[in-house]
C-alpha cells in the first residue's frame, strides 16, 4: 500500500461542558493510494477539520485516522498540507521557501537544491528562483505552495481551499496543472474545496459531507472522459450529471441548515 488513508468512526470534539462543540460525528471513509478525492459540505461541516486531523495537527477525540495501516500521531513527512492562504516566508526567496521543509530535514545542501530546482520545474517557475513573495502573483505564490510541499515528496497532498481566493481564470489553469501534477507523481490528494463544478473536474471521487456536526452523507464516483480538452469535458453530458448529483446531495444540506 502507498498512501491509503483510512478513516474510522471518527469524532471530533471542541471544548469542554457547556462550551462542547461536535465538529465531526462517526466519520468512516477510505481514501486510496493513488486516489484524488474531493471533499464538499455546507460551512461549518467540518471540512477544514478533518483535513487538519488527517495531517495530525489535531488530535482525534475518538476512531482512528491510519496511513497505510499505521494509526497518525501527529504530523509526518507522508503527508504535506497545501493552504489556501500560501503561508510563504516573505523574506525567502521562491529557492528558499521551497528548500525550507529539506532544511529542517537536515537534508545535504546539494540534495536539497537539486530536488527544490525540479519541483520549481514541475510548477512552472522556472526562472523565479530569485524573487520574494511580494514579487509574484496569487497564481504564482501558490505554485510555490505547491512545491514546497512536493519537495519533501509527501506520499499523501492535502489541500484546503488552495485556489478559493483566485479569479476563475487562474483556478482552472492552476486545477489543469494540479491534474498533470497528479498524473506525473502518482500521489494521493485530499482536496477541499466548496465549488461543486471544481470538485467533479478534478477528482475521481467526491465525498459530500453532512451540515454540522459533519459525517459522511454521500459519495459520487467519479467516470469522466478527460481525453479531450477542458471545454470538451465540462460540456459533456456525463460532467452535467455528476455535477448535478452532487449539487443535489449537497443542496439538501444547505436548505436543512436554512430551515432549522
């Protein structure tokens, strides 16, 4: 197995008495080696949470989170987290933000260049090696996201939000790379996201997920024909159905919210 991630019975709890808050409630679900899944839900559902308990920044208040069979406890290598607010170090340049995880590993200087230099490549930042943050666009400062994280070649992506904050041009370039990315590297990516029409475009499976406390309500696989081009596909009759399966399932939450 290669970054299997199983989920069972999951709880999440914030706080104490009065102050209890469930975030998510008996939560089973498996992610394959391999598999790009999508996460959606209503605000609040517990999206963000889970991805932070599947990197282990949080600890579980019940069930158990395990990669490849082996239960998390804490923070790993084998799994990176990309965020929709890029969280780069603003006096590094894009070399030095994408070296700063193989630094603190203690890997040699040499390694660490040469490894940085190809996800620099794989992102498409050839060239930009030298400028800071402030230098670059949203677009760009993602890529450097995104690289950063592959560079310690995590076995497992977890991206939350990572294109919520751009314009719609430059979400669906950065979703096509993330696409060849994937298909290059083989990893499994946990991907959340609100956009439904986001969610069916890039994964092979999108769980939809309960209004609060959050659970597992539906899964939707995933069977596009991606051989053509990106107008090809989000035209075609089979996007249109998965697309409005999971809008449903999704709308469903969203007006129980409204109505309660």
């Amino acid at each position: 197995m290669d970054g299997r991630v199983t989920i069972s019975e999951l709880e999440k709890v914030y706080g104490e008495g009065p102050e209890r808050t469930k975030a998510i409630d008996d939560l089973s679900f498996d992610v394959e080696g391999g598999e790009f899944v999508s996460v959606v839900g209503p605000s609040g559902c517990g999206k963000s949470t889970l991805l932070y308990l599947i990197a282990g920044f949080l600890d579980t208040t019940s069930g158990t989170i395990a990669v490849d069979g082996e239960p998390i406890s804490g923070p790993g290598t084998d799994r990176g987290v990309v965020f929709q607010d890029y969280a780069l170090f603003p006096w590094r340049t894009v070399f030095e933000n994408v070296t700063y995880g193989l630094e603190e590993s203690g890997v040699p200087k040499e390694e660490r260049q040469t490894t940085a230099q190809k996800y620099i490549d794989l992102v498409d930042l050839d060239g930009f090696e030298d400028k800071y943050p402030k230098e670059l666009s949203g677009g760009m400062k993602q890529r450097v996201g995104i690289a950063r994280t592959l560079a310690y070649e995590p076995k497992i992506l977890l991206m939350d939000e990572p294109f919520g904050a751009l314009d719609q041009p430059l979400r669906e370039a950065l979703q096509d790379q993330l696409i060849d990315i994937w298909d290059d590297l083989g990893k499994t990516i946990v991907f959340i996201t609100h956009d439904v029409e986001e969610a069916v475009y890039l994964s092979e499976r999108v769980l939809i997920m309960t209004r609060h406390p959050g659970t597992k309500k539906t899964v939707t696989e995933i069977d596009l024909d991606r051989s053509g081009s990106r107008e090809d596909i989000v035209t075609s009759d089979a996007f249109a159905q998965y697309k409005n399966a999971v809008w449903k399932s999704l709308h469903e939450e969203t007006q129980t919210e409204v109505t309660l």
